[in-house]
C-alpha cells in the first residue's frame, strides 16, 4: 500500500494538478466557455487516463443511469482540501480508536497519537469480557482504529489535526434516551452492550467516508479512504452478526439506534435483521453515503442547523469541517 | 469547494456529452464504449470497460449465491444475461453433474441459510445496476464453471482433491470466502481508474457492500472454527488466502482467519487479536489491479483463461 504524501505534497500535488481546485469559479459563463480545459483537468484530476478512451467514457457512461447531472446551485468559494476531509476522518478515527481501546484496555490513546493540546475523554471503562473470543474481537477492531489514526496523522503530517474532547458516557446516556432505548446506556457494562456501543459508529463511518469518497482529489488519498472504508465495512458486518447472535434484546437496542441515525443523518439505514445484515439501499445494493453536516448531526446528535459541537464531540471536531449545514 | 468541483464536472460532461450526441452517428459510434472486440491497451481503458469487467465478477457471484440459495441460476430467475440489454445469449454455467437445483445447500444453520438469502439477492441487484448502468454496452455473461473450478482450487490450496461448496453451511461459508474478499480488493483497485464521479461513488458503495458480505462471511467463519476446533475451518481459509496471494504474484495480500499479537495502546505485542479484517499493517484494506484479480479467477500465475471462467471473461478487460 502506497503511503499517502505528507501535507506538502499533497498540496503541491493539488496545486499543481488540480489547478481546478484552486480555481474560485463564480460564473457559469466562465465555466462553460473554458469547458475543453476543464474536461481536460478532470481526466487528469486523479492521474486519470487521458485520450479519446475516456471522452468516449465520459459519453457512453454519460448516458448511463449512473450518471445524475447536477441540478443544486453552486455553493461559495469555501475551499475544502483534502487535508480537510481527512482531518474530519481523523476526528472520527480519534472517537472510535477511543472507544475501542478503553473497552479493551481501559484506557485510550496515548499522548504520542492523540497530538499536543488533545482534549479530554470523559467516560469508560474496560469492558468485563467473559471469554477469549470476545476479547479477541475487540482487540482487533482497537488496533485496528488506532491504526488509522496514525496512519492519518503520519500522511497529515503537521497538518494532522490534535484528538478533541470526547465523550463517551453522557453522550451514549443522551443517545439512548434520544432513540428510546432507556435514561441511560452504558456500552461498557458488558460485552453485549459494547457491541451495541460499536454499532454507533461503524456504519456511520462507512457511509462517511463512502461521501468522502467522491470529493478528495488526489488518487493515492481515495485509495487510502477506499481501503479504510471497506475496513469499516468489515467492521460494521462483523459487529452486525455478532448483535444477531447476541440476541434480540440487543437486536431492539441496535434498531433503535439505527432509527435515529436516520433522523439524524438524512435516512440511509437498513435496519438490522437475519436478512438484513448489510446496510445498503435496498433497489442496488450499494452503501449509503453521507455528507459531513450528516455524519456531524449524529456524531453531535443534534438536528440543528449550524450546530459546532455536542454528543461525543463536546468541544466540537477539530479543523475545517466542524459544523452542520447552517 | 470539492463539492463545487463535482459539480462543475459533472456540468461539463452534460454539455460534453450532449456536443458528442450531436455528432454524426458515424463519429460517435466511433467514441461509443463496447463496439470494439479488440483488446485495448491499458492507456485506452474506460470506466465502461471497468463497469464491464466488475460486471463480470458480479455474475459470477450471483451465480454461485443464487445457486446455493435457491438451486436456480440467475437467468432462471429472470435476471438478464446477454449482451446489451437482451435477456439471453449469455454463456453457461457449469455445476456439478447432479444439476443446479442439487447446488441448493442444504443448510442446518438457519442464520446461515438467511445469509446466503441475503448475499444471493445483493449480488442479483449488483448485477442488474451494472447492466443498467452499461445499457447497450453492458457484456454478456460469460462462461461460468462453478465446479471444476472449486476441484481444482482445493487441489491448489491443498485442501484435498475435490471440494463442493454447495454440500453443507461451512462449505458454502468458505465457497463464500474465495469470492468476497476478492471483490474487495477489485472494487478498491479499480476506484481510483474510474472518471466520472457517479461511477466512483457507485463503485465505492459496491466496494463497501462486498466488504460487508467478506466481514459477515469471516465472522460467521471464525465463531465456527472457535466452537468446532477440530475441524480446521480457520486454517483452510489460510490456505486459500495464501493461493490467492501465490496467484496474483505478491504473496502477502491476503489474510486467513487467525490470531495475531497486538500492541494496542502499549509498547509489547501482548493481546491477542483476531483477523476478522483482510487488510495491510496500515488496516487499509488490500487493493488489487485487474491483472492480479484476472490471476485468481482465472486460477493462473500468469493470467491464462480458466478456472471460474473458462473462456475467459467479457469485454475489454480480460
């Protein structure tokens, strides 16, 4: 696996190649009588093949039902990098490896991968596991989070954004009182409620970066979101059956939180059952994908518009992309 | 803004195609994606031919899921497999000689039962998306053999002479696991080739549906080797994983079921950790060219037809 290039590079890289990024386009006469150059930078945008090969793409898939031309406005010049999407990345690979190493462990990240100035964690503890496999399985899905987060912060480099503040007690309090499940939940109680704690996230991460997907603009940065998002979608699976096997008490719990993720996050669920295990739209089978100001709703378990912070990010995520559509 | 990007982009190839359908018709079957049989050197490939290509994967995995679901193949259900948007003239399917209904497995776990019920009918969608997305370039199903392939492929692996996925749970979980983490490393390969956003996007969704089955078919995999610890479920998935990895030349791409030691939050490697995810020391799942996912299908080093595709696969990218 290729490493991603440190901060630099990547925007060295973006200048470079990618000058349609770094082009503040307010015009739509602009746009369209530069409409030759543009075709030709977006075949080059991710090292992309050039020639009449890909026109010819561009025309037969053109007229495909994969291709949805885009009716919203143009939004303002705000120009979100890479960098960007992949310190929003970071603040959420910061909350999973957090909780996947307090469950395991009882305590998280060391200062080394949290960066100068990290905020607190408030809540958790080591998870009473009652046998081997159970341990197993959390111990893998911990370094595997916390993999990421170092793998972000090393392809970040000084642009690596430092862990928030994070809460992990009374934002699963607030979110179970949200989705009905009782005044409380403690993910930590058991290794079956831990399951029910990782089911919080696991979707949501893949449906984030599925949305992520499509924006960054460097193609060794995809690959690497491409990966880590089919990382999250084993994880999703994995923690989905192993619900199904813990029975449906636990089954209730990961449906309800499921039904306010949907609330929250604009829908994109599939509701967990035997023959349901995979969260996917149910006419193509293909995942969700989700906008930042969705994943920030149910990570900031808010619906309000323009919201900063809350839920388990009390100080709200670090870096540019830290608020929901206004 | 990147989401302004995307959306200039995706005006641009608007008013490109609509100039290019303008064109004379002669011209534009020129540009047009599928009416060359030729082979196309890698410089030329479209996000046709890698739809295309995908395509071909995904029916074989419908294929072997319908089959184990249900005993019928995909056509018998009504899912198209010809060229273009024709329903038939597509390939056959070789199963073993007792005949496709004897492929329905006949299943003891009933949650078992409900995954391959599941799987079955998200790789038929998968297929009828990427069909309807190609439209007229779409290719037809090609020769399918869902059974000297999976003789030959234990023999390789060295799991015995003979393997029938299609006989018990446990034989269609690891029938299963030979398919799923392949697409995912096809999807995750193929991603950064694809040019036009929508089809990025859909391909990543795809990528992601195909990880979920892998991470529900290895957990379902790993919590039976776990309970049945002398039927060697976990080490004949290491052994596909290491012909998968011989066949496409790396050797080191692919992880079975397993345990590994883990350092966590310390500085010793003193926690067991399981393998339920296929990825590399980054936990960045694998990714695979089509020449390497060509090497496994096909059961080759160097990439002669065969294996699950007898006469090869479909279109450009073959």
């Amino acid at each position: 696996m290729a490493v991603l290039q440190r901060t630099p590079d990547v925007t060295e890289q973006a200048v470079q190649t990618d000058g349609l990024l770094r082009i503040p386009i307010t015009e739509r006469g602009t746009l369209v009588r530069n409409v030759d150059e543009l075709i030709r930078r977006a075949l080059t945008r991710r090292n992309f093949l050039v020639g009449a090969g890909s026109a010819a793409a561009l025309a037969a898939v053109g007229c495909s039902k994969t291709f949805q031309p885009a009716t919203t406005p143009l939004a303002p010049t705000t120009t979100l990098t890479d960098v960007d999407y992949l310190n929003f990345a970071l603040n959420l690979e910061y909350l999973e490896a957090s909780y996947y190493l307090i469950a395991a462990t009882g305590s998280g990240l060391e200062a080394a991968d949290a960066g100068n100035g990290a905020g607190t964690v408030t809540g958790g503890a080591m998870v009473p596991f009652t046998s081997k496999i159970q341990q197993e399985y959390a111990y893998e899905i911990a370094q595997d989070e916390l993999n990421h987060v170092r793998f972000l912060r090393s392809a970040l480099g000084s642009a690596a954004v430092s862990a928030p503040a994070i809460d992990l007690e009374n934002s699963f309090n607030a979110a179970a009182s949200a989705a009905g499940i009782g005044s409380s939940f403690n993910p930590f109680a058991s290794f079956d409620a831990f399951l029910v704690g990782a089911f919080v996230f696991e979707d949501v991460g893949v449906t984030a970066y599925h949305g992520a997907a499509t924006l960054l603009t460097s193609s060794t940065n995809l690959g690497a979101a491409a990966g880590i998002m089919a990382v999250e979608a084993y994880h999703a699976a994995e923690i989905r059956t192993l619900i199904l096997q813990a029975g449906s008490t636990y089954v209730g719990y990961a449906n309800q939180i499921s039904a306010l993720r949907a609330t929250l996050g604009g829908g994109n669920e599939t509701s967990l059952s035997l023959t349901s295990v995979v969260a996917c739209d149910p006419t193509n089978a293909i995942a969700y994908a989700r906008t930042t100001s969705e994943v920030l709703s149910i990570v900031y378990a808010t619906s309000v518009g323009g919201a900063t912070s809350g839920g388990f990010f009390p100080a709200g995520l670090n870096g540019n992309i830290n608020s929901t559509t206004p | 803004m990147a989401t302004t990007e995307t959306q200039i982009l995706d005006e641009v190839i608007v008013s490109s195609r609509r100039r290019l359908m303008m064109m004379s018709g002669t011209a534009l079957a020129g540009l047009m994606l599928g009416n060359s049989t030729k082979a196309k050197a890698e410089a030329t490939l479209t996000d046709a031919d890698y739809l295309n290509f995908a395509l071909n994967l995904e029916y074989l995995e419908a294929q072997f899921y319908t089959l184990a679901n249900s005993g019928q193949t995909i056509d018998q259900i009504g899912i198209g497999i010809g060229p273009g948007t024709s329903a038939t003239g597509g390939g056959t399917v070789i199963v073993k000689p007792s005949g496709a209904a004897s492929c329905k497995v006949p299943f003891t776990i009933p949650a078992v039962a409900s995954y391959a019920s599941e799987i079955a009918s998200e790789e038929q969608k998968h297929v009828n998306f990427l069909r309807g997305a190609l439209g007229a370039s779409a290719v037809a199903m090609p020769n399918i053999d869902l059974y000297n392939s999976f003789n030959a492929a234990a023999a390789a692996a060295g799991i015995g002479p003979a393997f029938d996925p299609f006989s018990s749970d446990v034989a269609f979980l690891l029938g299963s696991y030979i398919f799923e983490d392949v697409g995912v490393t096809a999807y995750h390969g193929a991603a950064g080739l694809l040019t036009v956003s929508a089809n990025l996007g859909a391909a990543a969704g795809i990528l992601a549906v195909e990880a979920y089955h892998a991470g529900l078919i290895r957990t379902v995999l790993w919590g039976l080797d776990q309970a049945n610890p002398g039927d060697g479920i976990a080490a004949t998935t290491i052994k596909i994983s290491n012909l998968r990895a011989a066949l496409d030349g790396t050797n080191n791409d692919d992880i079975g079921l397993a345990t590994a030691q883990v350092s966590l939050n310390t500085s010793t490697a003193n926690f067991t950790a399981s393998t339920i995810v296929n990825a590399d020391a980054n936990t960045i799942a694998f990714s695979r060219t089509t020449q390497q996912v060509l090497n496994i299908v096909y059961a080759s080093p160097s990439g002669a037809k065969g294996g699950f595709f007898p006469s090869g696969l479909n279109g450009n990218i073959s």
